[in-house]
C-alpha cells in the first residue's frame, strides 16, 4: 500500500509541477505579448512624430522664405497692396461697390 501512495503522491507532484511550469509558460508569454504591443505603439508615435517634423521643417523653410521676401521693397509693397488694400503716393483708390451695380441694372 505504501507504494502505490508513493506512487499516486510522484503522480501528484508531476501534475503540479507541469501546472505550474503551465502557468509560467502563460505569465511570460503573456509579458512578452505586453512588451510587443508597447512596442508598437512606440513605434507608431514615433512614425507619427517623424511626420509632424517634416510638416515643421516644410513650414519653418516656408517662414525662412517669406521672411527673406519681406527684407525686399517690392515684396513688402505687393502684400501692402494685396492685404491691406495701400496705394502709393501719387495713386488714386478706386473701390467697386456691388450695390451700385445692382441698382443700374433695375
């Protein structure tokens, strides 16, 4: 009898043991499962900040130029008459109204 107690308690052990070799197995994976997704969302920020850093060099390139443009005469006057509607000094402001136009047609 004390050897088939013997027995069926190795058998015990050996089923406990696998369990719990099992469950490591299971823990680890599931770490590494954890690992791999924070790595690819690391991995997409950093995708998506690269982007954001070309949009911002094109955009600081963009400001070096119109700043460059705005050391200029003729630049400065384009935009003063473009924008905000300047006139030089010996010129006359014409302004179209569109009601005026509306009221000759009737």
């Amino acid at each position: 009898m004390d050897e088939h107690v013997a027995k069926r308690r190795i058998f015990l052990n050996e089923q406990l043991l696998e369990i719990i070799i099992f469950a490591l197995f299971v823990v680890c994976l599931a770490a590494v499962g954890r690992q791999a997704y924070r790595w690819y969302e690391l991995k997409a920020e950093t995708n998506a900040i690269k982007g954001r850093i070309e949009v911002l060099r094109q955009e600081q390139q963009r400001l070096a130029e119109e700043q460059a443009k705005l050391h200029t005469h003729e630049y400065v006057e384009k935009i003063a008459r473009e924008e905000y509607n300047m006139v030089g000094k010996d010129e006359m402001p014409v302004f179209i109204v569109e009601e005026e136009k509306s009221k000759k047609r009737k």
